[in-house]
C-alpha cells in the first residue's frame, strides 16, 4: 500500500473519531502546557487520545495510531514526511513504541522537521525512557494520571468545584461542596467505576474493559520490556493480579510463588517490576528503599476500581485509593516505617486510613471513608480526590 493511500485512510479514520467525541473533557485538559512538542505517557484508558483528537483542527494535524495494521506497513519516518508534504502542520502519534526503532525514526522527524508540531503518546513512560534519554529535552513528558472524583463530579453533574489541598483546605469549599452535592454518594460510585473516563462509553460494559487494559497491558506492554517472555510467565503475571485482588494483605511471598511456579527470585522481581512499569500494579517503599529486588511494603492494583470486580478487601480499596490519588498528584507516597505508628508517610505527613471509627494511632492525620466533612485530624476520604 502506497504512502498516499495510508493517509487517505488514516483521515478517514480520524473523522470517524472525531465524531465519536465526548461532549465534555477531563478538566486535566486545561492543565496540560500548549508545546509544539511532547510526550503523554499514562494508564490505559485515561483519556490521551481524546486529548490527542481534540486539538486535532486547531494544529492541522492528522492522527496516527502506530498499533494500527497499516501503519506497521511502512516506515514512521517515511508516512510522517509523507503526511507533511499533503500540507499538515503536525502530526499526533499514538502508541509510539509499536513502531521499529521508534526512537531513531522520531529522532529523525524532530531534525528534518523542526517547525512542525509533533505529540507522541505511549501507555508506558518506561518504554518510552528507554528510547528517549536524548529526546527528554525536546519532548516535556506529560503524566496523564487517573481520573480524579474532582473530575468524576464534573463528567456526571457538569459541577466543577475547586482544587484543593486535603491538608491546608478551605472549609469553605469543603462547605459548597457537601451543600450542593451528595459527595460521599459521588465518591462511592466513583470508587467503584471512576478512575478512568471509559465509563462514560458504557457504564455497564466498565469492568469488561478495564479487565481488557489489564489484559492488553500483560499481554502487549510487558513484551516490550519482556521479550523473551513466555507462556509460564503469562500466567505468573495474571496470578499475581489475582492474588493482588483478592488478598486481605496487600503483599506478595516471594518463596512461596518462587516455589509454586518453578522460578528463580531474579525472574520473579523482573516480572513484578513489570506489571509496576505498565501501571498494572503500584509499589509502595518505604523511604530510603533503594535495594535493587524490592517490592515495596505494600503493592495495590494500580486502578483501585479493579478490586471491586473481584469482591476486593475494602482495607485495600482504601489504601489503594490513597496511594494512587497523592501519586497521580505527584506526591511522595511512601510506607509507614511501622504500621503501629501508620499507614503512608505522604510529603512528611504520617496517615493512616480507615473507617469512621479507625483509631489516629500516632498519626498525624486519619482519612476516614465515612464521614462527610474534616473534624480536627479527621480528614474524609473524599477530600484527597479533589487535588487536580
């Protein structure tokens, strides 16, 4: 297939996906720097292709899909310079790392192309990384986090309230908030189906595509960090979802899953490391954890709405939900060093979570999922949703 006739193809695509659109956008949007260059990296399923396909008109660019079959057909280096010679502006590629020697190829585009716009994106920023060390400069790498129930609310009731700290709030925001919605209903839903906006394609088709993510993140993602992987190792990766999800502890025994599967500790820390770099799970250390095979004190599902397809623990929906909103917010989360003391050390606070009735331990402060408004240092579960 000739270069002109892939790009006929790709437009017409584009056009199908314009139209398929969400009316409203992710408030995240508006925060993301207007650069002739970048590079999104995220979780599956976080909106980075609307993103890409909304700022489509106003740059003249065209969308290319690089895990599209027919672009695999031809060199990236080759169809970019092809598309800019039909009079595009700029070019928006996404999932970058299917493409061979992606890195050479776009290195190349940004040398011959300087005044054009060009946005990458890729599920992996570890993939990208790994391609990218000389790049880093020209491309600012944007971290396309979870959604957050600040923007749950804004997707569902078109209310878009303020950010806030959950530390150092305004109790009048606090105030606005519980007076003119039902936040803690809000917040119950969204912990259920709300971190990634797919939910808006389909409510009740939600947990059959995350599980789809999931999947397509083991099988397609880990490969490229993986190559050698193999059938066994599937099937290691999909048991320590599993395990993950329904454990009433979030942690793994090392021996014990050396000893069922038949591996060394090296092979099993790589695998785990794995699923960490493309956002299937998220380790938590504590501070000053620098050794090589470590995972971490604790290890969550990196979407906290996967644990209710399995009937998940509710202590490790919690903590999952804490440590993926103070990360995506781009805080240091880290282990307590004794869990008598607490739970996460989170910028130097000390936390613990629970329930409404959960004991300060020697916390600085508790986040609690059954309480409504701050008392003291009793802060609501709810509030660390509002921080981006």
């Amino acid at each position: 297939m000739i270069l002109d006739e892939i790009i006929v193809r790709l437009e017409k695509f584009q056009e199908r996906l314009l139209f398929l659109l969400p009316k409203n956008y992710r408030p995240f949007f508006s925060t993301i720097p207007d650069t002739k260059n970048m590079m999104i990296v995220g979780p599956r399923g976080t909106g980075k292709t609307t993103f890409l396909l909304k700022n489509l008109k106003e740059r003249n660019a065209l969308y290319i899909s690089v895990d599209n079959p027919i672009v695999s057909t031809v060199p990236l280096f080759d169809l970019v310079e092809a598309v800019f010679l039909k009079g595009y502006d700029g070019v928006f590629i996404d999932e970058i790392h299917f493409a061979n020697n992606w890195s050479v190829h776009l290195k190349g585009i940004y040398d011959v192309f300087p005044d054009k716009t060009i946005w990458v994106s890729d599920s992996s920023s570890v993939i990208l990384q790994r391609g990218v060390s000389d790049l880093s400069r020209r491309f600012p790498i944007i971290h396309m986090p979870l959604l957050s129930l600040r923007e749950y609310i804004y997707l569902t009731t078109g209310r878009l309230f303020p950010v806030i700290n959950p530390f150092e709030y305004d109790f009048k925001d606090v105030k606005t908030i519980v007076s003119e919605i039902n936040v803690l209903k809000h917040y119950y839903k969204y912990l259920d189906y709300g971190f990634r906006p797919i939910f808006l394609e389909d409510i009740n088709m939600y947990e059959n595509k995350l599980l789809k993510i999931i999947e397509k993140s083991i099988q397609a993602d880990v490969l490229f960090l993986i190559p050698q992987l193999r059938e066994n190792h599937l099937r290691i990766l999909n048991t320590i979802v599993g395990y993950l999800a329904i454990s009433k502890i979030p942690r793994l025994v090392i021996n014990s899953l050396c000893r069922e599967f038949g591996i060394g500790k090296d092979k099993l820390y790589q695998l785990i490391n794995a699923l960490e770099a493309v956002n299937v799970i998220r380790i938590i250390r504590k501070e000053k954890d620098f050794k090589l095979n470590s995972i971490g004190s604790k290890i969550f599902l990196y979407d906290p709405g996967t644990y209710k397809i399995f009937n998940g623990e509710i202590g490790n929906v919690r903590e999952a939900y804490v440590a993926a909103l103070f990360s995506e917010a781009g805080k240091d989360v880290y282990a307590s060093k004794t869990e008598e003391h607490g739970d996460f050390v989170i910028d130097n606070i000390l936390i613990e979570v629970g329930g409404k009735n959960k004991k300060r331990k020697n916390a600085d402060f508790v986040l609690r999922d059954d309480i409504e408004v701050p008392v003291k240092n009793s802060i609501p579960l709810w509030l660390i949703g509002f921080q981006y």
